[in-house]
C-alpha cells in the first residue's frame, strides 16, 4: 500500500491526525509507532484514544516506566512503550502478543522488535524537520 504523509506544526494537529486514523480502525488492529525521542509518538496516541471515545486524554501518557497503558474507549488500547528495554528477551518477557486481537495494540519504539505477525501493521514513522513533524503512515502485511 502506499504511504501517507501528513505534516503537523503543533500538538494539536498530531492530535487530529491521530482521530483522522482512529476513525478507520475497527477494533483489533496492531500500530507500531517509529521515530526520535520527542517526535509526536505519544502525542499521536491521544488523538488515537480522542478519536475512539477516550474522554481524558489528558491520562494518556508514555508508558516508558511501566511498560503497558490501558485505555477504555470504543476498544480497548493498549498502549505499549518499548523505550527503556534493551534485551529482545526483555522485550519478549512483555507477551504484547497476547493482546492482539482483544482491541488496539500500540507499540511506540517498535523498531526494537522483530515481529512474525500474520495480521496487517499499521506502521506509522515520525520525523521532525526543523519545527514540522512529518508523518508517515503505511499499512505493511505481519
């Protein structure tokens, strides 16, 4: 599929973005999320939980500490951060896997993992050029 690229200068319109993605899941769909430290990526996140219902989005934070975020909205979001773990055994010890087909799975810092999905991955790529964030969103077969 071809990508998708959308330009934000503010978190308010990564927040949009992120609803603009959410009105086309349908409740069990796999996200990994790539890019820098400060890029937009949990920021996308509340637009996602903003789009699917999630009224506080302001309780959408990194989950860098405590590794898994749940968020009741239309579905389920679990909300996955991959930052502090280095070890894939680290990383396989999670079983993130289990929460596939049971709502949204959102993995920012996906890079870190290799994955044998059989589902589709939204795979969603953030980059900053000076003060614009570029997003790039594709949708890739597991």
């Amino acid at each position: 599929m071809k990508a998708e690229t959308y330009l934000s200068w503010s978190e308010e319109e990564t927040i949009k973005i992120g609803e603009k993605v959410a009105s086309s899941l349908k409740g069990d769909e796999v996200v990994f999320l790539q890019g820098e430290l400060g890029c937009g990526k949990t920021v996308f996140v509340k637009g996602i939980a903003k789009g699917l219902g999630f009224k506080k989005i302001d309780f959408v934070t990194s989950p860098s500490y405590v590794l898994l975020n749940i968020y009741d909205a239309k579905y389920p979001i679990y909300h996955f951060d991959l930052y502090r773990l280095e070890r894939s055994r680290d990383i396989a010890g999670l079983d993130w896997e289990d929460y596939i087909g049971k709502g949204i799975v959102v993995v920012e810092w996906s890079e870190k993992i290799e994955f044998k999905l059989r589902q589709k991955i939204l795979l969603i790529k953030f980059f900053m050029e000076d003060e614009v964030r570029k997003i790039t969103i594709k949708t890739i077969k597991g």
